[in-house]
C-alpha cells in the first residue's frame, strides 16, 4: 500500500499569515486590485467550506466611481433616517458615510443561508465569514491591505436597500482592500494557551 505524500510546508504562507495585519478603511489608498487580481481574489474568497455546496453567500463589488456615488447615497439616507439628532452630529457622521469607501476596492459578501436543508442556518453564515477571511488573506498574499467591517451601512434597512440586499440577506462584511499609506504596529494577541484546553473522557 502506497501511503500519501505529505504537501511540503509553505514558509512564506506561513509568514504572511503570522504577519497579516487589519488596516483601517481610510488608510488605503491606490494602488489596489485591477479586474484581473479582483476576480482572482473572489475566487480564493469562494473557496471555503460550504455543506452540501448551497454557496450561501455573494459578493457586490463597489469600485471606481461607484465609490463616490454609493457614499453620497448613504450619506443623505443616514440624514433621512436620523432626523431627531443633532444637526451638527447628524452632519459629521453623514460625512463618514459619504467617506466611506476610500480604498480601491470594497467587496460586499452577503449572506443568504438556504432554507429547506439540512445544514442549519447558522453553519451557512459561518460560511460566510469564511468568505470574508479568505478575501483578506489573499489579500495578503497578493500583496495588498485589507480590512473587514460592518457598521450601519451593513444594518440599517436603509443602508441595505442601497446595497440591493433582499429578503433574507445580510451583510456579513464589507472587505476594503487598498495598499496602506502607513504600515500598521502590531496590536496585543490573544493568549492562546489560556484559550486552548485538551478533551479528556468525563469522570
């Protein structure tokens, strides 16, 4: 019997995933990813566990010009849907929606778990958040920036009109990819060892 060759180890996938930092949205800028490295990135995004294969999840892409226009649309619903609040504080969070796609790229992954199946609803969502880490690690590996965020824009009803979400989607991120202006310090780490017990049979 001919046992299976082990896949050599991949340092510098390994490096880059010991390595990979979050960048906040307004610290990428250009140069970032082209339709070519786009779709690529959406097809290492897609490759993650999904029971019985439902792809309950898709993607909205918001780049170019598109950033600007869907940023003055969220910026006069929050204004609409805010009316009670201070027209000083109304204003300066208006802005930061109208702010809030300044990276190249912003990948919106929905979620929309498939009923009538046998995987619960909450393993399909999983599913999605797997999209969202995909897209930063390859991200990563492309040499780009990125970060994953939800916020009112991923909540409101408002909001979720703009993004064209239907019934019985959600947004399970928005992924900003850019390149940083400013490399990132690293931040404290959990501490994995207070986090990890070994099963043991009861009694």
């Amino acid at each position: 019997m001919t046992l299976p060759t082990r896949r050599p180890p991949s340092p510098e996938m390994l490096a880059l995933l010991e390595a990979r930092r979050s960048v906040s949205a307004a610290g990428l800028g250009a140069p970032g990813p082209d339709d070519a490295a786009t779709r690529r990135l959406l097809e290492i995004a897609a490759r993650v566990p999904d029971h019985a294969m439902l792809v309950p999840w898709r993607f909205i892409v918001i780049d170019g010009a598109a950033r600007g226009d869907i940023g003055a649309l969220l910026a006069q619903a929050y204004r609409d849907n805010n009316p009670e609040m201070a027209p000083e504080k109304r204003e300066k969070f208006a802005a930061i929606m109208g702010r809030l796609f300044p990276a190249p790229l912003a990948v919106v992954v929905v979620s929309r778990p498939v009923g009538g199946t046998m995987i619960p609803d909450f393993e399909q969502e999983l599913s999605a958040g797997a999209v969202c880490m995909n897209l930063l690690s390859a991200a990563t590996a492309m040499g780009f920036d990125a970060i994953w965020v939800t916020g009112w824009v991923a909540t409101h009803p408002a909001a979720r009109a703009i993004l064209g979400l239907g019934e019985g989607e959600r947004v399970a991120g928005l992924v900003h990819v850019g390149t940083a202006a400013q490399a990132p310090g690293e931040r404290p780490r959990p501490d994995v060892e207070a986090l990890t017990t070994r099963w043991s049979p009861p009694g």
